[in-house]
C-alpha cells in the first residue's frame, strides 16, 4: 500500500469520523479496505478460511 499524503491522510480521517457516526459511511469505508485487509491476512495465515475469519472479525 502507498503512503498517503497530507490530504489523503485528511480525508480518510474525515471518513472514519463520518463512519462513526452514519453507518451508510461505514459502508464505504469497509468497501475502500476489505480486499487490502483480506490480502494481509491470507499472506499472513496461508488459510482463505482464516482469511475469511480475521476481515470478517476486523
């Protein structure tokens, strides 16, 4: 994943803020991450049912 810039970094505050309070928000917050975070756990379990696990659990 590339390092985000100031505004970027801004933003996706700004959208965890929104998240937090409009549960529509955390929709789009969930669809931005779910295929990183699914990635990072099966490289790191080697399992897509662990992976399955831990993006459902996170």
């Amino acid at each position: 994943m590339r390092r985000l810039s100031a505004a970027e970094l801004d933003a996706e505050r700004r959208l965890v803020e929104a998240a937090q309070a409009d549960p529509a928000r955390f929709g789009e917050l969930y669809e931005r991450y779910v295929d990183a975070i699914y990635s990072f756990s099966y490289h790191q379990t080697g399992s897509h049912q662990q992976a399955e696990e831990v993006t459902a659990e996170t």
